[in-house]
C-alpha cells in the first residue's frame, strides 16, 4: 500500500479493475461448475439431495456476478474520467469529490452529498 498523502486515486483504478476481473471471472467459473454438476444428473430435483443447495448457491452467485459487473462498469468509467481529465469531479454537481471519499471508491462518480441524495431518491 503507498502512503496515502501521496497516492493519486486514480492510480488504485487499474489494480481495483483487475482485482474486479479475477473475481468475475472465479464466479464465472463457478456458474460453470453448477451449470456442469446440474445438467449432467437427473431431472429429478426432489430426490437429489444437491438440487436445493445448488439452487441457493447459483442464485447467490448470479448476485455477486450483477454486482461484480456493476463495480466493473463504475471503474471502467472512472477510468474514462481519468483519460478525459474529469476524474475526481462530481458527475452531478461538477465539484471535486473529496479525497477522502476517492481513496475509499476510488470508481466513485459522484460528491458525498450528491450520492446520498441519489441513493434517497
Ligand atoms: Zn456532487
């Protein structure tokens, strides 16, 4: 980890994008695995004791595949800021996101105070 005085947020972007990568692509393999363990035993769901377990953890991973995907279109744009020079700056309101709020979500488009009256709207 750089200290954090000097690090540059956006220099944590490409790290965090390939960090988002590797997991996407575990889940991916892992819908893989129950997709082959599903499809290769009977239809009969009721007396296959896997069937319900299967069923829970492949709902489970298909949400932390959404979210992975959402976290990877956040960064990919992010990113994009970082290119056209605007990283940093709210989306909404055009001030500069604190560096604070950067270091934590360093894909975050938006100020404190704008993504909390996003997120109640
Ligand atoms: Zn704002």
């Amino acid at each position: 980890m750089p200290p954090a005085n000097s690090a540059d947020p956006a220099d944590a972007l490409q790290p965090l994008l390939e960090d988002t990568l590797l997991q996407c692509a575990s889940v991916e393999r892992l819908l893989a695995d129950i997709r082959l363990a599903k499809g290769d035993g009977t239809a009969d769901d009721e007396h296959d004791p896997d069937g319900p377990t299967l069923s829970a953890e492949w709902s489970q991973l298909v949400g932390m595949q959404a979210h992975l995907l959402r976290d990877l279109h956040g960064i990919n744009h992010a990113l994009e800021r970082v290119a056209s020079g605007t990283f940093g700056r709210c989306l909404n309101c055009g001030m500069p996101i604190s560096p604070g709020r950067l270091e934590a979500r360093p894909a975050t488009a938006h100020c404190i105070g704008c993504a909390r009256a996003l997120e109640n709207r």
